[in-house]
C-alpha cells in the first residue's frame, strides 16, 4: 500500500495478536484480517497527511507465544527500513507487549524516530473496539514533528488508552479493561483527549542527533524469575537460584526488596552468587522502589550479592538482564551495568 511519497511516511508492521481479527461472517470466528487493505477497515488513518505502508509478519504469532525470534525480526526490519520511514508503529497482542517493548528499547540504540507498540482488547471490525482509537492515536504521534521537523517522540513506547509510555517503563496492569497498560513509577510521554498532549522534557533523544541507529542482537535469555512467597520451600529456592543453565535470576521480593529472613535462604541466595550468577531485586509492588538498606532482609540480601532494580519493573529487568548477559561474559560487568540508566529505565 503507497501513498503520496512526499509525505511524512510510515511503517505499520502487524505481528498478531486481537486489533488485526474481524469475524468472517460465514461462521463469525475471529480471523487475520489483510493489513495491506487497512485503510479499508480503519479509513480515518486517510485523513493524516502521511504515506502509511503495512508489512505483516507470516506467519502472525500469538502474543503468548513470543520468543527472541520475534525481537530480532523486529529490530532488523527497524533498521533496514530505517531511512525509508519517519516512524514504525508495531501492531501486537496485549499479553507480551511490555516485554516486547521493553527489548526492543533496549536493542534500539541511538533511536531517533518513534517506535510505538499498540493493540487492542477487542477486533479492530467490532463495534465497540478501541483498536481504532489505540491505532489512529498511534499513527498521530508517530507522525508527529517538532519545531524543528524531529521526531516529537524517538522512543520505543507503547500507545494504550489514551496514554503514551515508554516502553521500559510499562506493564500491563488489567486483563479486561480498554485502559489496560501503566507507567507505575514515570509519567506518561503523551496523553491523548480533544488534543494530544506532550511532556517534551521527559522525552529522550539520542545524545547525538547525527548518531546511527545502533541494533544489538545479542541477547541471552538464560534468565529465571523467583517470586518470593509466604511457604517457599528450600528445594523450590535452591532449584531456581541454583538450577543449571541459569546465569542470572530475578527475585521480585517483598515491599523495598525484602524476603524471608531464614539463614537457608540467604545461604542459598549467597551460593548463587558465588557460583557467578546474577541476582537482581525486583519489588512485586506496582509502584515504589527497592531500596536494600531500609531493613535488616534487605540488607542480607544486598551483603550476599544481589543487586537492586530500583523502581524497575519485572519487563524491563528481564529485558535488561538479556540485554546485557548478551552483551558481557563476565557477571561481575553485568553487576556493574545493571545500575546504569541506558533507555530511562531506572530513576536515578
């Protein structure tokens, strides 16, 4: 699909997931429907005074099922479309689309044009769908320029609901809801009403305008997630924390980073350690931030090994951790830059 080639230009790219079924009225099941005929079912996306292409990933792929292979499909169609288009929105399923926005902010180096990740949580062909709302608003920013014709938001984000939040920064926070995505500890980029309003000073840009997007495709998922409950069992733990073929694992711990105070724990969390792998401390809070020296646990923690996540969310540490175990071979570099601030992902 071409349009006016001396437009602003765009990259609609459809992974899957619920904005691109509509219901085949023999049967009325839910099916694909053709995203080169999208401005047939979103014909408000002809009003913008953009040229809009669409390229769909075959075969779609439930977001539920996503893997690195999407990620890296991604980011090499980023980059090799790069120079042909102002702005790439990323239609995805709802369930993984903060960790796919969280990866791909992380392997989208020196961005400077949008990448905006968006969907919905009915069809696009239903009547009381919000795809068409997620999308057009999505398209809008995306095409959006400043004072001086720059991308307004060359960030990896996602549009939901009204709102525009970075990418390493959201979570999905409602199975159900139309305003299902949250930004618990940054504020969102953009909020979409009459008008869409933009907090410009919160927006990153590369530090160099002339920088060339940079992809990394490195990324080791050799990562594991212990939530720790009321009841966890020392062979649970020690399978987790100890478990071969595990380089780093994330603890998503109580409140400020606490967990059991019981010597097993903490003597297995500092055997991990020692045996190299890389503990990070994550809060299963919503909002707030780990902070290790608040309480005697904490401290345990941080004097076995583990280091803090801050105000991270789960997304954006797993994102990170694949990030950086690709990038180093040595846990102790790992350590080192998993308190550096690389996409806004952490507050200092």
């Amino acid at each position: 699909m071409r349009q006016n080639p001396g437009k602003t230009s765009l990259l609609l790219i459809y992974t899957g997931g619920t904005i691109g079924m509509k219901e085949r009225p023999s049967d009325q099941t839910l099916v694909p429907f053709d995203f080169s005929q999208i401005l047939e079912e979103v014909p408000e996306l002809g009003k913008f005074a953009a040229r809009i292409d669409a390229r769909s990933f075959d075969p779609l792929i439930d977001s539920s099922d996503v893997e690195p292979g999407l990620w890296l499909s991604l980011a090499s169609l980023i980059e090799q479309e790069y120079d042909n288009y102002d702005g790439f929105v990323v239609l995805h399923g709802t369930d993984t689309m903060a960790y796919s926005a969280a990866t791909l902010g992380f392997m989208l180096e020196n961005l400077g044009k949008p990448v905006i990740f968006t969907g919905s949580q009915l069809p696009i062909g239903q009547p009381r769908t919000d795809g068409k709302e997620n999308l057009v608003s999505a398209v809008e920013i995306a095409a959006a320029k400043d004072e001086r014709s720059r991308a307004r938001v060359p960030e990896v984000s996602i549009f939901f609901g009204a709102r525009l939040l970075r990418g390493v920064r959201a979570t999905k926070v409602n199975a159900t809801a139309f305003d299902a995505f949250r930004s618990p500890n940054h504020p969102a980029l953009a909020e979409a009403g009459i008008s869409i309003r933009y907090r410009d000073a919160l927006i990153r840009r590369p530090e160099r305008e002339d920088a060339p997007l940079r992809i990394h495709t490195k990324l080791d998922t050799r990562v594991a997630i212990l939530k720790v409950h009321p009841g966890i069992t020392e062979q649970v733990a020690r399978n987790v924390l100890l478990g071969t073929g595990i380089r780093a694992v994330i603890l998503e711990t109580y409140g400020s980073g606490n967990a059991i105070s019981k010597p097993w724990f903490t003597d297995i969390v500092r055997e991990a350690a020692d045996r190299g792998k890389v503990l990070f401390n994550i809060t299963q809070c919503l909002a707030g931030e780990v902070d290790m020296d608040l309480y005697a646990t904490g401290r345990a923690l941080k004097d076995a090994g583990v280091v803090s996540g801050g105000d991270m969310t789960t997304e954006a540490a797993l994102a990170k951790l694949f990030h950086l175990l690709g990038e180093e071979a040595d846990a102790e570099r790992v350590k080192a830059r998993l308190s550096e601030d690389l996409r806004g992902e952490i507050s200092k």
